[in-house]
C-alpha cells in the first residue's frame, strides 16, 4: 500500500480509503436505512481493510442514519485501532433534524459525530456538498473554528466544480475534494483536478468503479444483481449512456486480461494512477471484494497505457 499527504497540509493517506457507506444502508437516502451491510459485516470489511494497510475510513452522519459512524466506532473500541485509522466524516447532508453548512447545524453535528465515532478529534472533515444558502465564508469560519479547538485536524469539501473549490480556498484553506471520477465519469472532473493541483489541494476519488459497473459482475440488457448498489442506485454517468458504457465493458475486461488482472483491478488502477488523484474511496462489500481493489494501489500504468484504456470506450 502506498501513503500520500493530502494537499499541502492534510492528514497522511492511503491510496484507497475505506468507504463506509454501504453499513447499515446505502448512503444517505433514508428509504435505504437497514438495506446495507450488516454490522458483523461492516466489522468483517473492516478488519480485512486494516489488515491491508488502509488507514483511513470514510463515512458521513447521514450515512445509515447514524449508524455508519456508530458501527465504526464500535469497531475502533473494540480493536483498539485508534492509533492505526484515521477518520474521515461529512456534514451537511440529511440528517433527521436538519441539512446543510450553517455554522450552527456544522458545530452541533460535530459533537454527535465525535460522540459516535468515539473519538476526540476527526482527522479530516468534509461538507457533503454545497449548500447555496449559506456563505462559503459562514461555512469555512466553522470549521476554521473545529481546527483551532482541536475537534478536527483538517476540513475540505465534496461534490464540488472548479468555482465552488476556487470560493472555497479563497476563505479558508481546504486540504482535500472528494468527488465521483471514473472511467466513466471523467471529462466533467478535468476542470476540478486541474484546480486541485493548481491549488495544492488533494483530490480523492469516490465511486471509481462506477457503483460497481466497472466490476463486470452486472450485464447489459439483465436484471441487475438483487441488493446490489447498482440494483438501489444506479450511477448516473456522465461521459456514456449506461448502453454504452455496459458495450464497452468486454473491450476493457480484454485489455485487464492482457495485464493478468481483473476488470475491477485495472479500472481502479486507471484512477489510482492519474496523477492528480492522492487516493480513491472504495466500498467493497466483503473481504474477498477488496482484494482485487488493494492489488490496484499496486499496479502501474503508464501514459500510454492509460490512454489505450480511454480509447476502449
């Protein structure tokens, strides 16, 4: 496993981070409360994740309710893996008593995270996405705020284009953006990555296997795996119709045979090796999924290798 700073002054990374969103639901929509992974699962994931040397997990108050963070706690008291995970949470997204990046909503949350997560400090913390109501200023001085009283260690933003992250560094300094990018979902990121290097602000990558898509597991034309992320949701792409993205799979499963690994390794691989990218969020939903996943932060691509994989699309 390889290890990065985000930014210029951020926490010290893995290139893949645990995602945690699918414990206890999937994400944050509440109707999916319950339809997740199990807490004996969640634990299970966990473990094979620590084990692989990831080291950071990545997960949101609204994810589950609540239950996300809570099982991570758990997990964390009882491995006493303090000192071996750092913690990356989100604010702003639905929770049952409120939404959004006020400096009120923003410094209550906090608290109920930290309780959660049992923990003192959250190494990174991230607005889930922008919230039009509230000035960036307002936004930012919260969570200048969290630094100063040693809550949180550093903060960023998530879901955000090139605009959004340029008002976002000229009030504070952020040292990371999460946002969705993967073979299928790149062009709309160009802008963003540029700024991000630019900025000297890290860049982690969500769902870079497209909901799982990239997997090669689901068929065009084919009911969609039953409790699957791509049977609850379904990504939206960007850069292809689901049609054609589900045409071009067997081309890039003949390019990852031709490198003696899988679809899901060298799909991961491609994200992992863009070098405006510090580390991808993954989700495996078992310990045998994220083996495939770990082998990516291993594997190198060159510039050319990378655009013959564009070029099956």
């Amino acid at each position: 496993m390889r290890y990065e700073t985000l930014g210029a002054a951020g926490p010290r990374v893995s290139a893949l981070i645990l995602g945690c969103g699918n414990f206890g639901g999937i994400g944050s929509p509440a109707q999916f409360r319950g339809k997740g992974d199990s807490r004996d699962t969640a634990f299970e994931v966990m473990d094979a994740a620590r084990e692989s040397g990831v080291s950071m997990f990545d997960t949101a108050d609204a994810y589950a309710g609540g239950d996300s963070e809570q099982w991570i706690g758990e997990w964390l008291a009882d491995r006493r893996a303090y000192d071996d995970i750092a913690l990356t949470t989100k604010v702003g997204g639905p929770v049952d008593h409120g939404r959004g990046l006020s400096h009120d909503h923003i410094r209550h949350q906090v608290d109920a995270s930290l309780g959660r997560l049992g923990v003192e400090r959250i190494a990174l913390y991230l607005a889930h996405g922008p919230d039009d109501s509230v000035p960036i200023e307002e936004t930012v001085g919260a969570f200048e705020e969290l630094v100063r009283a040693g809550k949180i260690g550093a903060y960023g933003v998530s879901n955000v284009d090139a605009g959004q992250l340029a008002a976002t560094t000229a009030a504070g300094a952020p040292v990371n953006v999460q946002n969705g990018y993967n073979l299928f979902d790149r062009l709309g990121q160009n802008e963003v990555l540029k700024a991000c290097v630019d900025r000297g602000v890290g860049f982690s990558a969500y769902s870079p296997l497209a909901g799982g898509l990239l997997t090669g597991k689901h068929r065009g034309g084919e009911p969609y795996q039953a409790g699957s992320r791509m049977a609850l949701r379904p990504p939206e792409l960007t850069d292809l119709t689901v049609e054609r993205a589900f045409e071009s799979l067997p081309r890039l499963a003949e390019i990852a045979a031709g490198h003696g690994v899988s679809l899901t390794t060298l799909a991961l691989a491609w994200v992992l090796t863009d070098p405006a990218v510090t580390a991808a969020v993954v989700g495996p939903r078992s310990p045998e999924q994220l083996r495939p996943l770990v082998a990516a932060a291993e594997m190198a691509l060159t510039d050319e290798q990378r655009a013959e994989i564009v070029a099956a699309l």
